[in-house]
C-alpha cells in the first residue's frame, strides 16, 4: 500500500472529512487513482521521539491491517495521533479506527472547526 509522503498530499487531505477519536484523527480525502493511499503524522507536542516513533509504529500497524478490508477506495487516509494516543490499549485504537473509517465511508465526518485567530 503507497505511503503519503509529500506535504502537498497531507495538506490536501487536511481539506477531506475530519474524524476525531481520543487517540488519533482521521482525514479522508479522494485522491486521482483508485489506489488507497496513508500518511501518518505526529507532532512534537505528544513527546519525545522515542514517544513519537512509537506512536507511528503502532498507527501503521493499524492501518496495513484494518484499510485494505475497510478504507475508502480512491482515498488518501492520514492519522494524527493525538496527546492519549500512545497510552491508549491496542485493541482500544483498532475499534475506534475501524469506526471511524466507518463514518468515513458513510460521508460523516466531524463539523468543520472555527478557524484560528491569526493575530496571535
């Protein structure tokens, strides 16, 4: 399965559906090809690298195994992992990915956020 590697991908993906869970949040956005596509991110401020590293082993282990029978077809899914993320039980995430690609495949996904104050 193709990894998502230019940042052009993800932001691009950031425009899809958006579906928060407590570990993670799914964007899934339809890419040019019938080729299921993912991309992972997670930013310095869930930890160290050691932290981070784990996290993204662990989201890719979830995604091999639940996209192929469950992902949108056409689609690039990215997961951002969140702050409970990596404390969070195995099992726990699979449940709540696999739901969330559900929502996906239903077209539900969360309602759009405010968008920032840009004067900060």
């Amino acid at each position: 399965m193709p990894v998502l590697t230019r940042r052009a991908d993800f932001l691009a993906a950031n425009r899809g559906l958006r579906i928060a869970r407590p570990g993670f949040v799914l964007l899934a956005r339809a890419n040019d090809s019938e080729r299921i596509r993912f991309g992972i991110t997670v930013t310095k401020k869930i930890g160290n690298a050691v932290v981070r590293n784990r996290m993204k082993r662990r989201f890719r282990e979830l995604l091999r195994d639940l996209l192929p029978a469950e992902g949108l077809a056409g689609h690039d899914h990215v997961l951002i992992g969140r702050e409970g993320g990596v404390e969070r039980d195995f099992a726990a995430l699979r449940v709540e990915l696999s739901a969330a690609l559900a929502r996906a495949k239903a077209g539900k996904g969360d309602p759009a956020r405010k968008p920032r104050d840009k004067r900060r």
